[in-house]
C-alpha cells in the first residue's frame, strides 16, 4: 500500500509504503522531484497523475526503482504567464475518469490568461473545456455561462472550494454540467 505525498513547496513527489499492511508507513521515497507546484494527486491505471500549475502529468515507475522515470503530458491547455498566483488544484478521478482543475485567476482579481478563474474537465484523453464543449456542441461562452451556475448551486464561491467538494463527491454523482448538456 502506497500514499503520495506532495510538498508543493519545493516540488517534490514523496511515495510512503505501508510494507506489511500494519498500517504504519515504514518506507519513505522521492518518487519525483521538480514538479511545479504539485495540487492534486491520483492513481489510476499504474499512473500517478499530478495536477502542476501548467499541466497534468502523469507519471509511472517503470523499473521498480521507487522513482518516477516515465513522464507524460496529459493536459496543458490553459495558460500561464507567470504570475504568482497561477496555481492549479487538481480533484481525484470522478465515476467517468475525468479530472476536474481549478485554476486560480491571475493577480487574484482577474484573468487575463486562457482559462484562468475557470474550472476545467480534463477528460481520460487530456481534452479541455474547449474541446469538450466543442463535442458537446456548445459554445465556450455557453459551458463558461454553465460553469457559473455550478457554481451558484453548490453553493461555492472560489475554485478551491469547487475542488475540495468534487474531490468528497461520492462515486455516483452526475457532474451538474452533464445534467446541463445531456
């Protein structure tokens, strides 16, 4: 049994193991270092999939070592042009495979960069809410329109808020865009 930890701090991806199941992490390891700053991390599929503040990634131990040694961009369609507060908060997996990203406006006051302020739906095949509203066949203007009315039902006002409630979301919950666009 295997946690991941993030220390967003200074990039780094700690795996602690659980090695006889006594439900004491006996072993500590740097699985990855220099991923920038690291909000959201999940398992699926023998990947570790980490939320950066410029894209997904996911990564996978291929040689047994402990370290990560296979990286792959999932998804890095939104911008970032260096603002301090350009994080990115990333859920678990929802029921469809999807990860959900939250992305912290620019300055905090406005966006002024692609996507920024805007929640995000990274499909299992690293689509955005572009391409996604684009197969949907709506407008980006109509799933940003849509977004924000997900965010007057659940009640939440900031991204952060939006992603620790998509991250305690139990398995069968139906996306409120889904109920939208379906």
């Amino acid at each position: 049994q295997t946690l991941f930890l993030s220390q967003s701090d200074n990039g780094t991806v700690l795996a602690l193991r659980n090695t006889d199941s006594a439900g004491v992490y006996q072993d500590v390891t740097v699985f990855v270092k220099d991923k920038r700053s690291a909000h959201g991390l999940d398992w699926r599929d023998g990947w570790l999939y980490c939320v950066q503040r410029c894209e997904v990634t996911r990564m996978k131990d291929e040689d047994a070592d402990g370290r990560a040694d296979l990286f792959e961009t999932v998804s890095d369609g939104w911008e970032i042009g260096g603002d301090y507060h350009e994080y990115a908060f990333g859920s678990k997996f929802d029921r469809d495979g999807n990860l959900w990203v939250t992305l912290c406006l620019t300055g905090s006051f406005t966006s002024d960069h692609k996507y920024r302020g805007w929640c995000l739906r990274i499909t299992p095949d690293g689509k955005t809410m572009e391409e996604y509203a684009r197969d949907r066949g709506v407008s980006v203007n109509a799933a940003r329109f849509l977004m924000k009315g997900v965010f007057g039902k659940t009640g939440v006002g900031r991204q952060a808020e939006l992603a620790a409630l998509l991250r305690e979301a139990p398995l069968n919950w139906q996306s409120p865009i889904d109920r939208f666009l379906t």
